[in-house]
C-alpha cells in the first residue's frame, strides 16, 4: 500500500507556488505494529483559546518560517512543536497539491508514513491528538455533507464524525484529496 501510495503521489503533482503566503500541514498514517494491517491517520483538535481555527480539528502543521529547508520540514517542525512527533521516525512518501485557506494561505499537504511508536504530547496549541482509521474514512456511510462557502461560491464538502470530533472544513478538504488521488475513493465536492 505505502509504495502505491508513493507513486500516485509522485505522478500527480505539478502545481507552480501560488505567491501567497506559505503553510505545511502533515498527513501522518501510522505504519508500525498492527497499524500496518489496519493504517490510521493523526489528526489534531486545536485549542479553544487560540485566535483563530480554535477548537477546529487539522492536521499538524502551520506556517513556513524563514528557517525552515523545505515545506517538509515545516510540516516536521510544527509536528514536533505540536504534538512531540519525532522526525526522525517519519518517511515522507509525497505532496498533494496545495489549497488555499480562507485566510488566503497557500497550506500545502505532505503525505508520510510514521514508522515508529510516538510518545505524543500535545502542547498548549493543541487540546487533543487523536487517530482516524482510513477504514472509517473511505467507508461512504461514515461520510456526511455540509455546505461551505470558498472563493465566492457554496460547496457540498464531505464531513466525518468520529470520537467526538467532527473533519469538516479545509482539513475535510485535504482528507478527500488524499484519498481521492490515493485511494481512488472518487468522493466529490459539490459545488452548491
């Protein structure tokens, strides 16, 4: 699964910067023990009291920094500061083409494998870590709609609930592109 992984990520991407400014987030899927049977994804709720995005579940990441070697090592970085992933224990396997948030970010998603059990600590950014099996996400019955507005139009976007946490939104967004260009999933997003 992980090499098909790689070479659907590597043959489909082609996109030019988009000028904006920069964010990385990490699609993190446990590949070690019995995750390598039955893989799942890290997600993250983040805190109620930040200014903005609080209490919205994402996926690790945030914006590039000056210091920063690559948008991968973003992503790396803000998961450490986030959630004490350990880099050294993560394969990357390839990049979905970017979005751009509402906020006008350029949030470019990296796919990884993490190969290695992690002591995740959340820091005072994040409220909880938590994990989603991608059984649960490809699975249509656990797929709901919900209307959003991007770019001047109304979207029918995909929404999971799970563990009291509800994917919706740019990260939903991101979770369908992985497993659409992945998995073939085919799962649309309407435009409303």
């Amino acid at each position: 699964m992980i090499e098909e992984i790689k070479y659907k990520l590597n043959s489909s991407n082609s996109e030019k910067p988009s000028g904006r400014p920069q964010a990385s987030v990490l699609i993190a899927i446990l590949n070690y023990g019995e995750y390598i049977e039955s893989p799942e994804l890290i997600y993250t709720q983040r805190s109620g009291h930040l200014s903005t995005h609080s209490g919205e579940v994402s996926f690790p990441g945030g914006k590039a920094e000056d210091g920063d070697a690559s948008l991968f090592d973003t992503a790396l970085r803000e998961s450490n500061e986030e959630m004490s992933l350990n880099g050294e224990d993560v394969t990357m396997l390839g990049k979905l083409d970017y979005l751009i948030s509402r906020h006008k970010i350029e949030v470019n998603p990296f796919i990884a494998t993490v190969d290695k059990p992690q002591d995740l600590e959340a820091n005072e950014e994040i409220q909880e870590i938590f994990t989603v099996p991608l059984s649960f996400l490809l699975d249509p019955k656990n797929i709901k709609r919900e209307s959003i507005e991007r770019q001047g139009s109304v979207w029918e976007v995909p929404t999971w609930s799970l563990k009291n946490q509800k994917i919706w939104g740019l990260t939903a967004m991101i979770t369908v592109n992985f497993l659409n260009v992945c998995f073939d999933a085919n799962i649309e997003i309407l435009e409303g």
